[in-house]
C-alpha cells in the first residue's frame, strides 16, 4: 500500500511543479520516486523515507543551481532589478560620509550611495546605476562615450 501513496505523492509535486514551474518541488517527485521503488522491492517504510529525504535533497543542492542557470536564463528583469546599468541624475550630493544623497531615475528620486565610500557626486551629475541594496541605487561615475 505504501508504493500507492508514494505514487499519489509523485503525482501530486509533478503537478504542483507542472503548475507553477518554480523548481519547488520537482526535486521532491524525484525523491518519492526512489521511494516508491523501494516500496515496490519491499523496503520497509523507515527505509523509504530515509531514501526520500536523502535523495530529495542531494536533487535539491546539486541539480538546482544548474537548473536555475540554464531554465530560467531568459527571464526578464523587472521592477528595481531592470535600473541596474542605467543612468540616473543625482539631485541631492552623494556623499556616504555624510550619509546622503538622492538620485532620480524614470522619474522616480531614489535615495543613492556611491560605490566608493571616497566619490561624492554633486547634483546634476549624471551616474550610472551598479547594484541596488535595500532601497538604496548603488552608484558610480558614468563613463565616457557612453
């Protein structure tokens, strides 16, 4: 009877994955499919969920960065995500030092800190966007030419 329920469980994640395709809980259909094949060979149930534990999570830590990487590589940057590499105007001087700064992007005024702790910006420079913290643009000197 247990290579039944293991055999509902499969089915169950393969669904849930097939509905959200958020790599949740693909990696533990691959374990209750070990674990029903021990059912099947006559494992007793503390050996089936000791293979389902174990072989959920060496799917989970080893095949998931590489899923990650190579499923999901054209997925569209949205929201804050999409500002990183692009120019923004500073409205109120960057100064980490100081503790402050403002920047306006898309018109929006974001609060901005340098990447270098040494750079200020005065208003009216215009940085280019590296990295956002928080609710924080991490900026630097936009380059020449660019």
């Amino acid at each position: 009877m247990a290579a039944v329920y293991w055999l509902i469980a499969f089915v169950v994640l393969l669904g849930i994955e097939a509905g959200t395709m958020a790599l949740t809980t693909i990696w533990f259909a691959g374990g209750s499919l070990a674990a029903f094949l021990l059912a099947l060979l006559g494992a007793n149930i503390q050996v089936q969920l000791s293979v389902f534990v174990i072989v959920s999570f060496i799917l989970l830590f080893f095949t998931r960065p590489f899923a990650l990487k190579y499923v999901n590589r054209n997925t569209v940057k949205t929201n804050s995500e999409s500002l990183v590499g692009k120019t923004a105007r500073v409205t109120v001087e960057v100064n980490n030092i100081e503790g402050k700064g403002a920047a306006v992007i898309n018109g929006q005024e974001w609060t901005a800190r340098s990447l270098e702790d040494e750079k200020t910006y005065l208003p009216g420079t215009m940085v280019e966007i590296v990295d956002i913290r928080g609710v924080k643009l991490i900026v630097s000197r936009k380059q020449e030419g660019e």
